[in-house]
C-alpha cells in the first residue's frame, strides 16, 4: 500500500538532508533528531534548506558574525544574538536576493507566502531550543507572519471539465507531433485527468499510487496523505471506468525493476514523476482553457468546487480533500459560500407583496392571489 513509493521518498530525503547537514551548525543535527518521530524527511529537509539560507544571510549581511567564515561555525549561544528586527530585516531581504548557481548569480524573489514558510522554520528552531533551555531568546516569536494576499482561485466551469475531457479522448486541439506523442498515452493521461476532477486528489498522491492500492469491489484506494498519513479515498463510476481502460493496457505493460506495482508509469517503464504529471496537465489545459493557468491543484479545487456546490457541506469537502483544518477549507471556498448568500438573499422576502410573481403555465391560467 504505498510502502515502495514512500520508502523511496524517505531514503531520498533522508540523503538529502544528510548531505546539506555537513553544511549546517552542528546543534541543527539535534533539532532535526527531535523532530524526527513527527515530521517526514521532506519536512526536515525542507526545514534545512531555509537554515542553510538564514545562517549565510547572517555571515553575508549582519555585522556581528562578519567573522564567521562558514555556516558551520555558529554555535546554539548565537541565537539569543539575534533580535526581531534582524529577522524583520531577514524577511525583508527574502523579497529579492542573488544566489550563485553553477558560477552564474540567480536572482530568487519570495512572495507572502515563501515567507511566511521561513518564518515558521525559524519559529520551529528557536522553539525546541527555547523549550530545552539552550537559549533565552525567542525573536521569531516576536515577529509577525507576514500578511498573505488571497489570489483568486482558479478552477474549470462545467463546460471547461468537458472540454479538456474531449480533448484528452480525441486528441483535438494538439499539434500533429503530441497528437503521435499521446496516441501511446491516450488512456493514461484520460485516467491521470479524471482522477483528478473525480476525487480531488493531490499530484503527490496520484503518482504514489500502487496497482495494489486500488479496490474495485469497493471502489475505494489508498493514498498517503502529506504527513505520511494512510487515508483512502472513494472514487465515482467515470474514475473506475477510466481506471479500469487503463488497467487492461497497464497488465501488457512490462515495467522496469523497483516500479513493477507503480499504477501510473512513463514511457520509459518507470513509476510516474510529478513534473511528468505537471506537464500532462498543462498540455491538455492549453489546448481547452488557454485563458486559464490550469495546474493539477486546480483540478483538485475544481473537484472542490463541485463537491461543495452540490452538497454545502464544508467538512465534507475538509474530509475528503485531506484538510487538517476545515479553515483552510472554508478560506478556498468562501467566493462559492458567498453565491450561496446571495441566493438566500433573494430567496427571503420582508413584504407580502414583494415577492415574485408565482410562475403559470400559460396566460390563460388563472393568477394566484
């Protein structure tokens, strides 16, 4: 159930928080054993890439570890020299700086919510620490978490889901080479794209199904969620229809060692990657939606959208959806909540005599008073 595929991904992370490790303070290595139980290897390496930034900012621009020469050169003690206003000042620098990549400078912009991702890396350190009485300061705690700017959420309209469906079965709408290209993922790509809109689930998710995941007796499959939790998802008639198609052709298919129980493959026989996914979907949203930025998370809020839309049920769609807090629920959906006051508003009528004429079947009928 997953097992192969999240195996994987850990000891991938796992090497990669190792290695970037050897670059880190060495009171980094401790913070990340106390985490380790509660987090995953993503996370934690996540978590080390924003040190490895903070600490180089500090040698680079902060005049009191000017003396530093490498980021392995802090100790725990430095922490209680910073202040909130050097994390303000941090935060501010994230806006725009210039990395040197492979001898060439890179400029890197972060936006509220790249931010605010820093931020609560900083907040986690200082907080084991200051939980463990190693350091008497707490400045991250002190600052703000900067202000995020809701964009508006994109999702495909009815008419839209039909269309890029269409084009997935005939194909209409690509250029002569993807119509060659897609003639040997025809059906894998339709089922990658209904899975999507039928269960609202996440790229990180769909690529880590296994054949074995999946029951059709229930219609139902299993899906590790973020956080490395087991959930399983229910799926619609459309989904198994389209799953089954693609299961026939998946049988032929003679996969390469270490991805034989992958559901979705490559062409070249190996379990799926996300940036593969990622491509298959902007391809067909191109042709179908070319006004639209369509990515696979839209077509997990477009699922959202329906599913919300046809039963009002904000903890429902939580649920389904993998959503800790039905909040962040609730923030995605509050435009879809907003139609649904408006139809309330018209709905509820103060006086008798506002209210609408009663429809009647022809004009010879008699009114109703």
């Amino acid at each position: 159930m997953n097992d192969d595929y999240s195996t994987q991904s850990h000891k991938k992370y796992t090497q990669l928080l190792r290695k970037l490790q050897k670059e880190l303070p060495d009171f980094c290595a401790e913070f990340f054993r106390g985490i380790d139980s509660r987090t995953t290897a993503l996370t934690r390496y996540a978590y080390a890439t924003d040190f490895n930034l903070f600490f180089t900012y500090l040698i680079n621009e902060h005049e009191k570890f000017k003396d530093r020469k490498s980021t392995r050169d802090f100790s725990v003690r430095d922490l209680d020299l910073v202040s909130p206003t050097d994390i303000e000042m941090y935060l501010d620098y994230l806006s725009l700086y210039t990395r040197v990549i492979n001898g060439s400078e890179i400029a890197t912009m972060n936006k509220e919510r790249a931010k605010a991702r820093k931020l609560a890396s900083l907040r986690s350190l200082y907080k084991y620490f200051y939980k463990k009485e190693k350091i008497f300061t707490n400045p991250p705690a002190m600052v703000d978490i900067p202000k995020i700017h809701e964009q508006p959420i994109i999702r495909l309209d009815p008419n839209e889901i039909v269309d890029i469906l269409n084009i997935c079965e005939k194909l209409e709408g690509l250029t002569p080479h993807q119509k060659k290209y897609n003639e040997n993922t025809r059906i894998r790509d339709i089922a990658i794209i209904t899975l999507f809109l039928g269960t609202g689930i996440r790229i990180s998710e769909l690529v880590g199904i296994d054949i074995d995941d999946i029951n059709f007796i229930s219609n139902e499959f299993a899906v590790i969620r973020k956080g490395g939790k087991r959930d399983v998802l229910v799926f619609g008639p459309e989904v198994r229809e389209a799953l089954l198609e693609y299961l026939l052709l998946r049988e032929r298919m003679v996969a390469k060692e270490g991805h034989e129980n992958a559901l979705f493959l490559s062409l070249q026989m190996k379990r799926i990657t996300v940036r593969a996914v990622e491509n298959i979907v902007k391809k067909f949203a191109r042709a179908a939606v070319p006004q639209k930025h369509i990515t696979p998370h839209k077509l997990r809020s477009t699922f959202g959208t329906m599913l919300y839309a046809e039963t009002g049920d904000i903890y429902l769609v939580a649920d389904v959806l993998g959503h800790k807090d039905v909040n962040t629920t609730r923030k995605h959906y509050a435009d879809i909540s907003r139609e649904r006051r408006r139809v309330a508003a018209e709905v509820v009528r103060l006086r008798e005599d506002s209210k609408p004429e009663p429809k009647t079947k022809n004009k010879d009928s008699d009114s109703v008073s």
